[in-house]
C-alpha cells in the first residue's frame, strides 16, 4: 500500500468537503481524479443524504480536495451499496449514478443537470446501477394481426424487445414479386 486515502490512518489530508464515509464503487481516473459512491448512512449516520463525490488526488502533496459531489432531490440516504460512474472514461461524457439500496438511478450531463431520474418499482434493491448500450433481440418471430374491412385491411406487427427496429415494411398484392 502506497498510502491511504480516509479511515483513521489515512495518510493524505482531504480538503473541505472531502468527508466520507461507508463508500463504494470508488475508482481512480487519469488526472488524479477519484470517484466515489459516499454513502453517509452508517450507522452512524454521518449526513442526511449520500453523495457522489469526485475529489482531486495530489500524491506528490498527500492531498485529496473536493471537486463537485452529486445530490438526489429529494434527498437520499442509503446505508449501503451504490455506485458513480464517470461516462467520460468510455467516450461520452456526464455521469451516472446508482443510489444504492434506496433503488434511484440518476444520469446527469456534463454540467451537473439531470437527463433521467428513475426508481426500480417494488422492493428491488440495486446492489450497483450503469448506464451501457442495449440491443434487444427478442426470441420470438413478430405477432402479426390482420384487420380486414370491406374495402381494406391493417396490418398490426409487434416485435417485442427488437430494439434496431425503427420501422416496417409491408409489401402486399394478388401475386408474387
């Protein structure tokens, strides 16, 4: 071990409002930045609400300084579990959070606003939330539904989960092309 960043043998002093306590999820990125999931609830609980929290690491000054932290509204305490994860390590930009056992998941842009603020339904709990691309492939063949008129007919297709789907062409006549 190289030295120590909080605990009570932490070997670099951390700046105001570089407090935490019971964090998770934390991470090093290129710059000196660290990132972690500060979740303040305890017990003891040390603050009324978890955060994310991005510091300033200098290891030649032994010092952590605040940079900018991340709050839910309405706040959040979550004794346990949950996860920051800086979009701008994988070519985007913004960041994404994962409020622990509480179950919210927040991404914001790069100047701190919320894009999506959502909550998993029920008592689900969220270990760790990330924000990654998703391609659905359903494991089905399309339903299709014909509504037929006298003088017409509607066609109705559902593919559930296809997500590269945008659109559908239906081609009809007497015969075969």
């Amino acid at each position: 071990v190289i030295w120590t960043l909080g605990g009570k043998a932490g070997d670099l002093e951390r700046g105001r409002g570089a407090h935490f306590a019971f964090q998770h999820h934390v991470r090093a990125h290129t710059g000196g930045r660290v990132t972690m999931f500060d979740n303040e609830g305890g017990p003891p609980r040390e603050a009324k609400q978890s955060r994310g929290l991005v510091l300033a690491v200098d290891q030649k000054a032994f010092t952590a300084n605040f940079v900018k932290d991340f709050k839910h509204k309405p706040p959040v305490l979550s004794p346990a579990l949950g996860s920051v994860q800086d979009l701008g390590d994988n070519g985007g930009s913004g960041t994404f959070m994962g409020w622990g056992d509480s179950s919210y998941f927040t991404h914001y842009d790069s100047s701190g606003a919320v894009l999506l603020d959502g909550h998993l339904a029920g008592k689900a709990i969220s270990y760790r939330a990330f924000l990654q691309a998703w391609g659905g492939v359903p494991m089905t063949t399309p339903a299709v539904s014909i509504a037929r008129s006298a003088s017409d007919a509607h066609l109705y297709v559902s593919w559930n989960g296809a997500a590269a789907h945008r659109s559908w062409r239906v081609l009809g006549g007497d015969r075969q092309q």
